[in-house]
C-alpha cells in the first residue's frame, strides 16, 4: 500500500512525500470544512473527540483560502 500511495503521487505530480497517514489528515481537514466534528471522528473511527479536534487548525487555514492545509500540495 505504501508504494502504491507513492508511486501514485509521483505520478500525479507531487514532489513531496505522500503517506496515507497524509491521505488521512487531507481528509479529515477536507471534512471539517463541511461535515460537523462528530461525524469527522465517527469516519476516522477515533475513540475520542479530542483526537479529531487537532485536524482543525488546517480547516481553519482551508477556510481562510489557505493553500497549506494540504501536507502534500504541488
């Protein structure tokens, strides 16, 4: 899995190391954007909801028209 994530990225483009613990991260910022705190934490499957209220300062750089709350962005 691990080289599939990467080679995929390279192919795509993205010169910076992608790990599907990155692919997790863009996707719980992703959802924070638009999906309430709860339902973020019940997809991550995280035991506690403070676990998932750390993804929010990059939803809060999303929301903001930032471009950094992607690990990975080109």
């Amino acid at each position: 899995m691990r080289r599939l994530v990467s080679d995929l990225a390279h192919q795509a483009g993205i010169r910076k190391t992608v790990t599907a613990h990155v692919l997790r991260h863009s996707f719980a910022t992703l959802m924070l954007n638009g999906a309430d705190l709860l339902r973020v934490k019940e997809d991550l499957g995280n035991g506690s909801l403070s676990t998932t209220e750390r993804y929010l300062h990059a939803a809060k750089n999303l929301e903001q028209g930032s471009a950094d709350f992607l690990p990975f962005a080109v």
